[in-house]
C-alpha cells in the first residue's frame, strides 16, 4: 500500500472514530448539569420558595419561585445547559427585582432533580411546569422566557399554550445548524438525537415574540438567531441585535437594559425609535 493511500485509510479511521465518539457523547456535550446534595440551602437576594413538582414517571423536578407582594406578571424561565439553579436563581432574581415573579426550574440531572433527560422528557416537564403556573397565574400574566438551550424549550411551550409573551435570549434556529456550525465537516444530523426544531415550533406561537442576540456570540451563531427570527410569522416581533454581544453578557449592554422593561411590558408602539435601540421589526 502506498504511503499516500495509508494516510487515507487512516484519516478515514479518525474521521468515523470521532463521528461514533460524537454520536455516543453528544448528550454530555449538550447538556452539562451541576449536582447539588439534597439538603443544600438557597440563599437569594430576594424572597423565594423552593419547591418541587413530581412528573407522572416519579421523577422529582426542582424549582424556585421568586415572589413579590404586587407582581406585575410572572416570567417562566427555562434556563441554559450548564450548572443548577444556585446559578441561575442568582441570574433570575433580575427579573424579580422588577417587580415580576418568577418560577425557574432545573432539569432532570440538574441541581436536586432527579432523572435523566431526553428531548420529549424537557417538553413534557415544561409542560408541567407551565400548568403550575396556571394554577397560580391568569394566562395572559405569563411571560414566557428562554435562555440558549432554554429557546427551544420556551418556544415550544408557548407555541401549545397562550402566554402573554415569548422573550428569547441568544436562541437557535434547529439544534442541528448550531452543531454543523462547530462541526461543519460531519453529517450531524445522522447522529443528533436532540433536534430543538425551534423554527417549527414558532410556527404555531401567536404571542408577542423578542429575541436578543449578541453579533458576536461564539455559541449560538447570531445568523442562527436572524433565520429564526425571519421565520416567525406573527407581525408581533423584535429582534434586538446587540453589536459586539456575545453569549453570556448581554444584560452588560445598555441595548439590553434599555429596552427589557418596554419588552417585559409589550410597549412596543411608534414612539419606540428601532434604530437607536437595535431593535428591528
């Protein structure tokens, strides 16, 4: 065999080696939970109940629920892909400080929930969280909100029920353009498991939609963000662009802080000048 044919045979041995390590590990590459014992204490800057919501396999779902005595709504929070709700509870309180509460919830294996994720196990626990909310909530109170991973769980969500609001923070178009975006030279989606068809869901929300994006996010590609945000079909949406953002700090930008309370509260009117607030119609 020549050398040439040997270097062949073997770049097409790694190639299919990593493609199969791709396809066995995906789920610890997507999803990266942080463990918390049982009887760890939350400590938050703002009054909260822990609690938790059992699904109808006995798994045990926790959550935080930040209140205040005259809310103006409540946010449905479906947070990222790494860490628990010691992390995002500080990330959330945000919200609760502008006088809205909140309900946040870690996934199966995250913090102190039990059970192991798969795609339909995160609609149907959204799901179920979402009712909880109902019980406690009028609809058109409820604000449903996604972070990265999170998008296409809260897309889903509010495209089978009827939230007052969808408020996406660095979303996805599909699960598969993100991961042929770092793996441009595998066939992804022969191996993805996780699809989050994020832009088939808003096919079906009717709700006022937002989307934040940073320009330079090196996670989620903003052009991912722009396709989903071309695809929505309601005239009730904004995509607020965010130059120079990238995926972690966009609440850094006076884009961001400037404009979250008008979109908290749909005043999106004439009076909102688009150009100087980066926001496009």
């Amino acid at each position: 065999m020549s050398k040439l044919k040997k270097v062949l045979l073997w770049t097409l041995i790694l190639y299919f080696m990593i493609l199969g390590l791709l396809g066995f590990f995906q789920h610890k590459i997507i999803f990266q939970p942080k463990k918390l014992p049982k009887n760890y204490t939350f400590q938050f800057d703002h009054p909260f109940e822990e609690f938790f919501l059992e699904t109808t396999n006995g798994e045990r779902l926790n959550a935080i629920h930040f209140k205040n005595k005259d809310p103006k709504g409540v946010i449905l929070y479906f947070h990222g892909n790494k860490g628990n709700l010691s992390r995002w509870g500080n990330i959330t309180v945000f919200f609760a400080k502008k006088e809205y509460d909140v309900i946040v919830m870690d996934y199966r294996s995250y913090g102190k929930s039990t059970g192991t994720i798969t795609e339909e196990s995160l609609y149907s626990d959204a799901q179920l969280f979402y009712d909880y909310t109902l019980k406690l909530y009028e609809e058109d109170q409820i604000i449903v909100y996604g972070r990265s991973l999170g998008t296409g769980i809260a897309t889903k969500i509010a495209s089978t029920n009827k939230p007052d609001n969808l408020i996406l923070e660095t979303p996805y178009n599909t699960m598969e353009e993100v991961t042929s975006y770092w793996l441009p030279i595998f066939p992804v989606k022969s191996i993805l498991k996780f699809k989050f068809t994020s832009n088939e869901f808003i096919q079906n929300v009717t709700c006022d939609v937002t989307i934040y994006h940073g320009t330079d996010d090196g996670v989620v590609p903003y052009v991912s963000g722009k396709r989903l945000f071309e695809s929505i079909p309601t005239s009730k949406k904004r995509m607020i662009s965010i130059e120079g953002g990238s995926h972690n700090d966009l609440i850094g930008f006076k884009e961001y802080t400037k404009t979250i309370d008008k979109v908290l509260e749909k005043e999106f009117n004439e009076n909102w000048d688009a150009t100087s607030s980066g926001v496009e119609k």
